[in-house]
C-alpha cells in the first residue's frame, strides 16, 4: 500500500511511519505540497556496509594492548572479514 503524507506528518509520526514500513507499506513525502520522496522498504537482501574508510572503528586508534595477545591485523581479519 502507498501513502502521501507531508513533512510535517512525517516529523511527528517518524516512529509509526517506521513500522509501518517495516511491513511493507510506501510513502511519498510532499514538501511544499510537491513529491519530494519516497520512504519504501529495503529488500530483504540488502546489506547496509561503510567502505572503511568511514567506518569509526576501523579507524580508531589504539587503546591498549589485546588481552589474548591477537594483533591489530588478527582483530581486523575478525571484526571486517579481511586481511586490510
């Protein structure tokens, strides 16, 4: 089902249109009474990644020193899948 709401709709009822989303339903967004958007729901195979360098994590500096010994490549390989 689609639904029209304007922003201000939108601002007040964000977490309703969340889980209305959530199962299933689209919305256009007008602003100035005009489409602006669309909020649709992701398809279910989607996965939401940071390149990494953007992700907060990977570019922390070091705090200490790893309690089992493991190197910051080994909690790399374990944290991002890869040898970075």
């Amino acid at each position: 089902m689609q639904s029209t709401i304007n922003t201000k709709e939108l601002r007040t009822s964000l977490s309703k249109i969340i889980e209305s989303v959530k199962r299933g339903e689209r919305f256009i967004v007008l602003y100035k009474n005009k489409p602006a958007f669309q909020i649709v729901p992701l398809d279910e195979d989607v996965e939401i990644t940071l390149p990494l360098s953007q992700d907060p994590l990977y570019k922390a500096k070091a705090l200490g020193e790893s309690s089992n010994g493991a190197s910051a490549k080994d909690h790399d390989s374990i944290l991002y899948g890869n040898d970075s």
